[in-house]
C-alpha cells in the first residue's frame, strides 16, 4: 500500500455520516466522560520510566491530575498485592491488564489458575493480549526483531491467535476474567483478500474474547476508527485513546508521529459517543514516544482536554 499523508476529513467522513444525526454537537453538551460517568483511564505503559523509578509517586502525579483508572503494563518490581495496596493508597482502580502471549510466568502460556488469582488480587476483569503470539519459527528468522516478526507473520498465524485467545479466554472466563486483543497497525496488513484483524474479529467467539481498539495505530493503517467500530459494534469494548499528528504516514510497520490527545488529527467530538454507542466502556489515555514535554506532563495535557471535550 502506497503511503501517504493523512487527511483528517478523508477518515473521519465515512465514519461520521453512518453515526448521522446520533452525535451531538451543541456546545452546551455536558463534557462526555461527565455525562458518562466514566473514569478517565491511563494506559501506565506511556508513564514506564517514571514508574519504574518511582510507582508511589507516579501513581500519586496520576491520581492528583483527575485520572481514577489505570490499565496495567507489567508489576514494576511489585507483587500483585503490593501494587493494588499501591493504587488503594491513592484511589486509583486497575480494571483491565496486558498479559503477554507468553512467558514463563504471568502470561498466557503461564499457569492461568495463577495469573486469574492475580487479576483478582488487582481486583482486574480484563486481561488484554496486547500483542500476538509469535511462534519460534518466526522469531528465530527474524532475530528477535520485533517489525520483523510482525510483518512475517503469515493467515495461518492469525488464525492461530484467534484459537489462543478463544482457548485462554474460555479458561479464563470460569474465574470471571475478560480476555481481549489490542491492535496495532500491523494486523491491518493485507493478507490476500483479508487482513490479521479481521481474522481475529471473524474467528474469535463474541462471548469470550473482546477488543481494544487503539485508535491512533487504526489511523496510522490507514484505516477510519469511527467507521471502523460502527462496523464491528459490540467487539470492542476497551479503547487506547490516542493521537496522532498529520505527518503520519500509512504504514503498517509500527510508525506513528505521536502527541498529546486533542493536538492531532482525530475529531474526538465525534469519535468518543460513536465509540460508546458501539460499546466501548473502558477508555485509557496512551502515548508513544517520543514525547515533547515531561511524560507526566502529556498525561496531564491529554487529561485535561478529555475531561472538558463536550461530545
């Protein structure tokens, strides 16, 4: 696929006139996640280094910026136990977890008996793959290089993920665990007539395993995340909310140029009610890097925006 710039109108038309008349956008609306009730969330993957260095204080600058939920990347050093005593001391909830493909230990190639006890210890519902299984043959050709793998990855290794999470998800679902996907931009590489995402979305069961759509890596696919959700309503229930600037270019091949949600290219009027429409609930700031400004001062930029976002 050729690349090219972005057009903001280009993505957004299609999605905004199937949304039609069901968005609002008076002025006067009350700010989305007010009238939703819902938390602003931070993925704490875009906050790593200052959370490794200092998770009592980071997690405190989250808290005192507005945020009341986190999505988890990893313990920094923690017990589960000691990092939800680490969130209680501040307010924060941890709903949703990425846990890695695999792993030793704490993914889901691991002991699932364990890893459901620790979501609960988190008080979790969510466990979220936030990358596909990669099987030896492919790693080892590749040299441990992460484009590299992604971009070899051939119908049938979808087709594979979609059976792992479908097992690990029924697995899960005894102990009152969600199982889910997040997307990058490479699942939206050709393969032939389909791609890697729409094999997942075709060949996982609806009533185990869900999505959560990144929607700066669906825009940086070049593909439109408001049509996109309207279309597989009801498979998404999580979103990484996130933006990016006009530079980008369509790839599929991990590139985005990234910033603070509400400096780039996505009309998040129009965006956040058709998400929730669909049935999106759990949303989480997330930024890639590299970042202009201090990384807990971009979490608060993108906070603030989304708190007063009338949509």
């Amino acid at each position: 696929m050729a690349q090219q710039h972005l057009d903001r109108r280009t993505f957004l038309a299609a999605g905004a006139a199937a949304l039609g008349a069901t968005v609002t956008t008076d002025a006067h609306a009350a700010p989305f996640f007010a009238r939703t009730r819902l938390p602003i969330g931070i993925q704490l993957y875009t906050l790593a280094p200052d959370a490794q260095k200092d998770l009592d204080g980071t997690l405190a600058a989250v808290a005192k910026i507005g945020y009341r939920a986190i999505e988890l990347a990893g313990f920094a050093g923690r017990t589960p136990a000691q990092f939800k005593a680490a969130l209680d001391r501040v307010g924060l909830k941890a709903p949703s977890a990425h846990i890695q493909a695999r792993g030793a230990t704490g993914s889901f190639e691991s002991d699932l008996g364990k890893l459901a006890e620790d979501l609960a210890t988190l008080g979790a519902t969510y466990a979220v793959m936030p990358s596909p299984y990669v099987p030896d043959r492919v790693s080892q050709a590749a040299g441990g290089d992460y484009r590299k793998m992604m971009s070899a990855l051939t119908a049938d290794d979808w087709k594979f993920n979609a059976e792992y999470l479908n097992r690990n998800a029924a697995a899960l679902k005894r102990s009152g665990i969600k199982v889910g996907y997040h997307n990058h931009n490479f699942e939206f590489a050709p393969h032939g007539r389909t791609t890697g995402m729409d094999i997942l979305l075709a060949e996982t069961d609806p009533s185990l395993v869900t999505f959560e759509a990144d929607v700066g890596w669906m825009v940086a696919a070049g593909v439109d995340p408001l049509a996109y959700l309207q279309k597989h309503k009801g498979r998404f229930t999580l979103m990484h909310v996130k933006d990016v600037k006009a530079t980008t270019l369509t790839n599929f091949a991990l590139r985005m140029d990234p910033t603070e949600v509400g400096s780039g290219t996505i009309d998040w009027k129009r965006l956040l009610p058709a998400a929730h429409a669909t049935g999106v609930r759990g949303f989480f700031v997330e930024q890639e890097p590299p970042f202009a400004h201090p990384r807990i001062e971009s979490a608060k930029i993108s906070h603030d925006f989304l708190a007063r976002v009338n949509a």
